[in-house]
C-alpha cells in the first residue's frame, strides 16, 4: 500500500486505508443523491473531519478529478483515494462510489413498476430532487468566498450563466464557449 503524501501536521484518528475510504464512500454514496455535485461537498466534509486532507487539499484533488472524464463523484473518489491509501485506495473509492447507485438502480428497477405511481413515491423523488439546488449552491459559496470578486468578473460569469438559463438547448457550445472565454479573460485579469 502507498503511504500518504507528507503533511504539514500529523494526521488525527485512523489512516486513511483502502478499507476505511470505501467505507466512507460507500456511506456517501448511498445516501446522497444528486450526483457528483452534490457528493463532492459531502466527500470534502467527510474526508477533513476524518482529518486526511485540509480543505485546500481536498480542493486540489476535485481541481484533478475534473480533468479525468466519468463522474465527477467518481473521479473525485478515485483520485482522493488514490492520495491516500495507492491503488488500492483508488479501488476503494471506485467500488465504494458505484455500488450504492448499482444495488439502487436494480432494486428500483424491479419495483419501479408496482410502486412508480404511489403518491408518496411521487412526493418523496420531489423532495429529493429539490436538495440538489441547496447543496450546489453551498459548494459554490465554499468556492467563491475565497475568490477576488472584480465587477467585471461578476458580470462575465453572470452573463455567462443568463445565457445558459435562456439556451437550455445551447448549453453545450454556450458551455464550452464561455469557459474558453473565461479562462482567457481571468488570464488577463490577473495579470
């Protein structure tokens, strides 16, 4: 197994082996829903309370899983697990990310059917459904605290997120778009 990356403290509690990070993922896993953005705040949380990354680390991990394709969840796992316990921490947090939703997805698919229409189901997927916009709004609050908020940078990432409001069906061009435009435009900002 490969050993942590030097700290500037002592890490508190129970390394980080690829046993505890599956757990941790696993239970991360099986109760949130939303998809990766909303797991990533609760992985970040999970993993600096357990005192294995700071909150700049685990930020530099989510800045790294986002250059991997898959799922953002899914990346995020694998690449804290890997810092923390090697390859086999990886595993861990691949396994521990995927079969939650798996196990989930073919016990609904097989009641799905008798239950779908009950007005409690209806109500409870409502519900669930309505976190998502709360946690993605806390990650980004995280996030953007600690940014320089110019005048200039407000309005291009308001402009920005306007236009992906009003062309839902452009989200993709207007996407890749306005992030090429962003990065050349902070480039210049902050130089």
């Amino acid at each position: 197994m490969k050993t942590p990356s030097p700290r500037a403290a002592p890490m508190p509690g129970p390394e980080p082996t690829p046993r505890r990070l599956f757990g941790v993922f696993f239970g991360i896993s099986a109760v949130t829903i939303g998809g990766g953005y909303a797991m990533v705040p609760v992985m970040g949380s999970a993993l600096e309370k357990k005192g294995w990354v700071t909150e700049a680390e685990f930020y530099e991990l989510f800045a790294t899983a986002q250059s991997f394709p898959g799922p953002l969840a899914l990346t995020t796992a694998i690449v804290a697990g890997k810092r923390l316990a090697g390859t086999a921490g990886a595993a861990a947090g691949f396994a521990g990310v995927m079969l939650p939703p798996f196990a989930a997805i073919v016990a609904v698919g097989a009641l799905i059917g008798s239950f779908g229409e009950l007005p409690a189901v209806k109500a409870f997927l409502d519900g669930a459904g309505a976190t998502v916009p709360g946690l993605v709004a806390a990650m980004i609050f995280k996030m953007a605290k600690g940014r320089k908020w110019l005048p200039l940078r407000v309005l291009a990432l308001a402009a920005f997120a306007l236009a992906l409001i009003l062309a839902p069906a452009a989200s993709l061009p207007i996407f890749l778009g306005g992030a090429a435009l962003l990065y050349v435009a902070e480039r210049r900002w902050s130089s």
